[in-house]
C-alpha cells in the first residue's frame, strides 16, 4: 500500500486501482481499505479507485485528539494527492463521514452513499447519547470486547448471534478495530438525519439503500436525498444493510460516469 500524510501527521495507507476519473470508498464500522477491494474490483475498468485504511485502522496512523475534522482532512490529502479533485463513496457511517467531507467544500465532482446510520424516528436523542456515554466509558477503561457487544447490540443483532462471533477468529480483528467505534459515533452525531448540514452539499449526490431493509434506514436515506440541493434516492431490489458489490456496482458506475 501506498502512503499519504494527512495535515496532522497521521499517515494514511491507500491503494489505487485501475485507470479513469478517480473515485475513493470510504468504509464504515469495522472496515479496513481491504473491505471495499471487491467493489473496487468491480469499479476499476472505468475508474481509478482508491481504498484506503481510515484513521486508527489497519496500516494508517492514529493522532489524538480524535476529530472529525481530522477524518475531513484525511479525505483532502487523499484528493490531494490523486490530483485535486475525486468523486466520493461511503458506505454505511464512512457515508456519514462523506456527507461531512462534502458539506465542508471538498473538491469532489459527485458523491454517492449507501445506507448512512441517520434515523428518522422520533426521541431517538438521548437514547444515541445514552450509547455514545457508555461506549466511550468502555473504550477508556479498555473494554474493548464489551464495546464491540455493546455496538452489534446496538444496530440489532441478537445476543445468540454475537456470541457465536465472540467464539469466531473474527473477534479479535473485531477487539483490535474497537477504539474506532467511537469515530464512527462521532460522525454520526446525534443519529439524526443532518438535514441542516446537508443543505450546504451542492454537488450531485445519490443515496442508495436496501428494498429489503428495514422502513427507517429507507426512510432516512430518502430524507438525507432530499436535503442536499441536488441529491437523488435509488433503492435496490432484495438488498439490506450488507449489500452485494455486484448489484450496488453498475449503479454507482453510471451515477459517477456522469461526471466524465
């Protein structure tokens, strides 16, 4: 992997593939570069992709304090560094972290998202800032595996499930990435949709989401569409929060070859 500094020092690992306008992924929880590889893949013939390790992930670096705007500026060395200007790819909270980006002026042509964690539902505040108190207690004390439960009980996976993965190699590449939980809580804010921060996105955005999601994440990415000034929903046939690369690839081709 390749490495670029961002304005605070933290060095952040990336790789590039394939040739065209270039296209960053941003991924969410839990996620290094490499899990965004297969939809690289997949985009590459008519782009030039970059997956990159977010802070505190992976090869990158780590620089505290954590900040957003530290993972704002992390997103500019990148486009820096791939020519001044590149499209824009988040997945889940790394959309959140994209919509951010975006909000603040970065130099990207266009700006797809799938499924960012916003709900629509009423008196949902104190509930996430219940979350995020106990999440950062657990971080800072060094519960790691408890902050990893306490996230998988959160987005609503059964306690029979989460214990067989806490049985699962994956645990522990689950423990090692915890820490990161909390900048993905810090992006999202309060759970809800930004409406007043999306107003300040003006470049063409599109929202994907599952038809075989649940009603609130589909309602949320319609609302996140219709608060930026020029965004758009799509909705896939049978796809859910883990949507399949090979049905969200020709989508996110068409939308980003627009801006060729």
């Amino acid at each position: 992997m390749s490495k670029v500094i961002s304005r605070d020092g933290t060095p952040l690992a990336y790789a590039r593939t394939g040739e065209g306008e270039p296209l960053i992924l941003v991924g969410g929880a839990f996620s290094t570069g490499t899990a965004e590889e297969p939809l690289a893949n997949l985009l590459a013939p008519r782009f030039s992709v970059v997956t990159y390790d977010r802070r505190g992930r992976g090869d990158s670096g780590d620089t505290a304090p954590y900040a957003v705007a530290r993972e704002v500026e992390d997103l500019a060395a990148l486009i820096e560094e791939l020519g001044g200007s590149a499209s824009l790819y988040g997945m889940s909270s790394g959309g959140a972290l994209v919509l951010r980006a975006a909000a603040a002026g970065l130099r990207a042509p266009r700006i797809a998202v799938y499924e960012p964690p916003f709900t629509v539902v009423p008196g949902t505040r104190a509930e996430k800032a219940a979350y995020t108190e106990r999440l950062n207690t657990l971080l800072d004390e060094g519960h790691r595996g408890a902050a990893v439960e306490l996230f998988l009980s959160a987005v609503g996976m059964p306690a029979e499930f989460v214990g067989q993965m806490k049985r699962a190699p994956v645990w522990r590449s689950f423990e090692a990435l915890a820490p990161s939980l909390a900048y993905d809580d810090a992006v999202v804010g309060d759970g809800t949709v930004p409406t007043d921060r999306l107003a300040d996105v003006t470049q063409p955005l599109l929202v994907v989401s599952g038809g075989a999601s649940p009603d609130v994440m589909r309602d949320a990415a319609r609302l996140t569409a219709t608060s930026a000034q020029d965004g758009r929903h799509r909705s896939l046939p049978h796809q859910t929060h883990d949507v399949d690369p090979r049905e969200l690839a020709p989508v996110l081709a068409e939308f980003f070859a627009a801006a060729a």
